[in-house]
C-alpha cells in the first residue's frame, strides 16, 4: 500500500508539447491579461528595444557627423537639387572602436573609469550610510520629527542641476562661501577645479547631499516595517543598543538596503549633470567620467557616434555585470531578489 502511495504522489514530468498545450490554455483564460500587457510591451519596445540595438550596431561602424549621410545633395544654379552617393558614408568596422577605446588610442576610457568607480563607490557608501544613520535617528519618537523629515526631504526635490549650480558656486576659488570660511580659520583658499580629486570631492559633496534624502526615506520605511517585538525581546534579553542594532536592525534592514544599494550605484554610475555642471571635466578632462566622456565623444568636436556608441554599449556591460554579480551574492546570503 505504502509503494503504492509513494508512485501516485511521485510528480509526472509532462513532455514538452503538454508544457506547450498548459502555456497555450494559460494564454486562452488570461488573455485579457496579455492585451494590457502588449502596449507596454509595444512602448518599451519602440523607445528602449530599438534604440539599444541601434547604438550596439553604431559602436561597430565608423559613424560620425562627416559621414552620416549616405546620399548627399546639393542646390543647383537651377535652384533644383542634385543629388549623389557619399563616397565617405559610415562602413563596418568590426571590433575597431572598442579595441582604440580600451588600448587608450582614442578617448581616456582607463581614467574615466578610474573616476567613475572612485565616484560611485564614494557617493554610495556616503549615501547608505548617512541615509541609514538619519533614518535611525528620524525612527525615534523626538520632538519636531516630522519638521525634520520635511527639511531632509528638500534637497531631493531640487533638480539636480540647479543644486549643481549652487554647489559650484559654493566651491568657487574667488567668491565661493567654503573658501571664504577656509580663509576665517586661517586655511589658504584651495583651487578645488585645479586638481583631478579635489574636482571630484566637490562633485561628490554635490552628489550626497542630492542623494541621501533618497535612502533616508527608504531605509525609514524599512525600519518601520521591522516588528517592534523583535527590539523588546532583544532588551528583555540583555542585548545592548548596539547588539539590538547590529542583530535586528541591519538584518530587517537587508531587502531594503539591497535595493536601494543596487538601484544607487546604477544612478551614480550614470550620473551625469554633477559632473558635467560642477566639474566640467576640470581641469583638462581629469575630473570625467564614462557618461561624460560618452557625451563628449558624441556632441563636442567632430561628433563621433560610433565612439560614443562604444561608450554607451560598455557601460551597459559592465553594469550588467555588476547586476549579476551582486544578484549572485544575494542569492549566496539567502536573500530573495
């Protein structure tokens, strides 16, 4: 009897075409479903899909603004147009863009890089862990809480680029406010834009203080989510608040502070206004980084396409790569997402 049992309750694998027949069932009952779903799917399609395979193929032509046009044309004296083939029109280059941008033969993809990953890892790490420590401090029950969350909130509000302006100005080396109160203690003024990494401190001030509102509202939703018995328990126990904190407050903490980890460092990492509205580059392109430079290849000068196509197509990579990776430790850990 038991034998029995255990082959009625062992799973039957379907072949494929029963697998196919229960998709296409699936599809027939929730139909309505798949209708709604289509014009997104249309809309990403148009504006996302196409565009993205449009600069993956550009980053294997030689494309810039002289040989855009594969047909060009002319006024004639009959005020008629004549028109004939471009003979320097854009061709397949294969691999070349990619090969010149890594081997430093065109742009400075290798400093770029450098910046951007001293940026993103500084911006992220300042941003969780201000926004983590206000967060914690906004949870507790003080007076005027609620003013204090509003006024947190405001720099998030503000465009970015009119922060970067303000923030510029602030670092201004004649009239800016923070030389200004360098000088009242007795501190020389410093040239921030004359130096690659002052450049990107202050780009990096502008950029917390832009971001940290952002994770101070998701981790305090966090911690109220956290069930209250938990910390009680902990204290009934004997826990310090630094135990209760490093036991139950950053492990409730982990949904949360993984995505909005993931979702920061992919913000940062594309980042542009900061960079291009306080830095500008300075001094002499020392301060950019890949987002810049892919804009500059593309707008500045003769405008390359294709590099800043190539541009476009490795930062892609390489945050996919970091995505996956970071999924991967996740899934490691035990953690959903």
């Amino acid at each position: 009897m038991s034998q029995a049992l255990a082959v009625a309750e062992a799973p039957v694998e379907q072949p494929p075409g029963k697998q196919d027949g229960r998709l296409r069932r699936s599809f027939d009952r929730n139909w309505y479903a798949w209708a709604m779903v289509l014009p997104t799917v249309l809309v990403l399609g148009v504006l996302v899909m196409y565009p993205l395979v449009q600069g993956i193929f550009q980053s294997f032509t030689d494309l810039t603004e002289s040989n855009a046009q594969d047909v060009i044309c002319t006024k004639t004296l009959g005020g008629g147009e004549e028109c004939r083939d471009n003979p320097d029109s854009a061709e397949f280059v294969g691999l070349d863009n990619y090969v010149d941008l890594l081997t430093g033969a065109r742009g400075s993809f290798w400093l770029q890089f450098t910046n951007t990953l001293a940026w993103t890892l500084a911006c992220v790490s300042l941003h969780y862990g201000l926004g983590l420590g206000l967060a914690v401090m906004l949870n507790r029950k003080m007076r005027g809480r609620s003013l204090y969350r509003v006024l947190l909130i405001v720099p998030w509000a503000v465009p970015a680029f009119v922060a970067a302006f303000g923030w510029k100005f602030l670092f201004n080396p004649r009239f800016g406010l923070i030389n200004q109160a360098l000088v009242n203690l007795g501190v020389d003024p410093v040239e921030w834009f004359n130096h690659r990494w002052t450049a990107l401190f202050a780009a990096i001030c502008t950029n917390v203080w832009l971001g940290v509102p952002f994770m101070m509202v998701a981790i305090l939703g966090g911690l109220q989510s956290i069930p209250a018995d938990l910390h009680e328990a902990a204290e009934m126990d004997g826990a310090t608040p630094w135990q209760r904190f490093r036991n139950v407050t950053l492990p409730g903490l982990r949904p949360v502070s993984s995505t909005v980890i993931l979702l920061g460092t992919i913000w940062t990492f594309n980042m542009f206004p900061i960079i291009y509205f306080v830095t500008g580059g300075e001094p002499a392109g020392q301060s950019e980084i890949l987002v810049t430079g892919a804009y500059r290849a593309a707008f500045e000068g003769v405008r390359n396409y294709s590099l800043a196509a190539t541009y476009g197509v490795l930062i892609l990579s390489l945050l996919m790569v970091f995505a996956s990776v970071y999924r991967r430790t996740l899934k490691a850990q035990g953690e959903v997402f």
